[in-house]
C-alpha cells in the first residue's frame, strides 16, 4: 500500500477502540496505515475492498499473488487474543477460519476470506441458528487444548477469590445471593475444569458464511478448559428475540438444551459453569463501576437454577 493510497482507519472502528484499547490505543491505531503497507509488501498482498472491523481489530479484504481471496487481520497484541494463533493452528480450518499466515510480534494474521455481510446472525429462525451454532461448538471442543493456553482451572480460581469484593458492591439482596450462588456453583467444578479447546466468544456474529464450509467460527479468545463454559453467548445472543417471546425461560432452557443435546453434554455440570460465566461477566461489570447485575444474565442464572 503505497503512501499515496493509505488505509484509512473507519472513524467507528477508531472511536470504539479508543474506548476498549486503553492508553496504548491512541499510539496504536496511529501506526495502522504502515502496519498494513507493511503486510501488505512482505506478504505480496493487494487490497480488495473497503477495511472492515469488530470492536478490536481491523480487516481488510486482499488478494494474495495467486490470486486467492484472504483477509488481513490488524489487531493490538493482548492477554485475550494470545492464544488466537495457537487454537486456529489447532483447529487446522475445522469448524473455524483458517489461518494462513501470521506475525507473533505484532499480532497480524492472514486468514481464509470468509462472507463478512453474511454473519450467523443474519439467520432469522432463531431453531436454525442456535442449532448450526451448537455444531459448530461441538466441532471445536472436540479438540483437546494445546499446550500453552490460558486454563479456566486459573480463570475460576481467580474469579472465586474476588467473589467477596463483587457481593460487597451489590445493594441488592437478590443480586448478592446470585453471585453467591454462582461462586459456590464454580467452587464445585473447579477441581475438574476440563481440557478441551474452547472458542470463549461463540455466538452469531462469531460466525461468518464461508466457501469452503457454509459456516466457520472467527476471533477465538482460546482457553482450555469444560466445554460447559462456552454457552453463554450463545444463550445472551439476539437477547430481544428472546425478550420478545414473553417467556425468558423456555427460551433460555430451549436453546441451553440444543446446545447441550448437541455437544453431549452433563446438563447439571454445563448450568454450573454457565453460573460461571454469569459470575464472570459480573465481575467484569463490577470492576468497570456496576452497582447492578446486567437483566439478561440474572434472567439466564434464574431459568437453569430453576431446574436445580
């Protein structure tokens, strides 16, 4: 990409990431231009199209010398996507995007060229949707995880030890006695945290339309552990459709049991380490200044309590 024809960054992309990036954001997006003119040369690469992008990188459409469509993935290398390279490695194009080229000190990726105007959300029959999803997810936690991942055995640690700071900020009994709740469900599985390859962040817009495959997965935050601990965006997906219903717990139980169903999984264990990432997301909302526990997941913790 020559100097007279720069990427331009979408000013939604840079005042999204200027929210999430944190202080290195500013430096970071300014170097975006001879990032990709960089790849762009050292990978023989030509534009193809407008930049797209998601909260935290930047996508731009590129033919490769053999004229094969691809994507060039621009992302600030952090503790959530360090694992990226290793779990797509692993998947090796099963069930996921395929990784075709990639710079570990920068965080650049080259990927398969996958349908962007097509995500999974674009399906309307939320049956048909939560069921491709649930196969999806099947594929992938088939997979045991490589070496080297974060291990959800450390994420619960962790997220168990700052349960007492969470409950504190709460002025709500109920809220308080969900994330007690949800901290002693977790406490009870943390000594069995599992082994498999898991996406983290499987839900709709997760999932694009491919050539290859009619469906792959992207942006996986890999993590090794139960694959019980993969539902929630699944279930927290499209949550006005849900809304919309007028029952929140059919709904929820109806997609919960798909995916279970699907991925053969312990419905008692797989609504624990559910709880566990309802805990998970509370304390995130918590750290960034919550006082309240967002609707949805209080929703979602009560509909699979009320099977316990």
């Amino acid at each position: 990409m020559s100097p007279s024809n720069p990427l331009v960054v979408p000013d939604a992309f840079a005042a999204s990431y200027l929210r999430v990036g944190g202080a290195s954001a500013p430096a970071w997006l300014s170097t975006l231009p001879e990032l990709a003119g960089r790849f762009l040369d050292l990978w023989a690469l030509r534009p193809d199209g407008p930049a797209g992008h998601g909260m935290a990188s930047l996508v731009l459409p590129v033919t490769r010398a053999d004229g094969t469509p691809a994507a060039l993935k621009l992302q600030q290398p952090t503790e959530d996507n360090a694992g990226a390279v290793t779990g797509l490695r692993a998947w090796n194009g099963d069930g996921a995007v395929r990784l075709l080229d990639h710079d570990e000190d920068s965080g650049t990726m080259l990927l398969e060229r996958l349908d962007a105007t097509r995500p999974l959300s674009s399906v309307t029959d939320d049956t048909v949707a939560v069921q491709v999803l649930a196969e999806l997810m099947a594929r992938l936690v088939a997979v045991p995880a490589p070496l080297g991942l974060r291990r959800l055995a450390d994420v619960a640690g962790a997220m168990l030890a700052e349960v007492p700071r969470a409950v504190a900020a709460l002025p709500d009994p109920a809220e308080r006695r969900l994330v007690r709740d949800c901290g002693s469900a977790v406490a009870e599985l943390v000594g069995e945290a599992g082994d498999r390859l898991l996406h983290w962040d499987l839900h709709y817009d997760n999932v694009l339309a491919g050539q290859r495959e009619p469906w792959l997965a992207i942006d996986p935050e890999p993590l090794a552990g139960d694959p019980g601990f993969e539902l929630l965006p699944a279930l927290d997906n499209r949550w006005d459709e849900v809304v919309a219903t007028g029952d929140v717990t059919r709904a929820v139980l109806r997609r919960f049991d798909v995916l279970t169903d699907t991925l053969g999984l312990d419905r008692e264990r797989a609504t624990g380490w559910t709880l566990g990432r309802v805990l998970q997301n509370a304390l995130w909302d918590i750290e960034d200044g919550a006082t309240e526990l967002g609707p949805a997941q209080v929703a979602i913790a009560t509909a699979l309590t009320s099977r316990r």
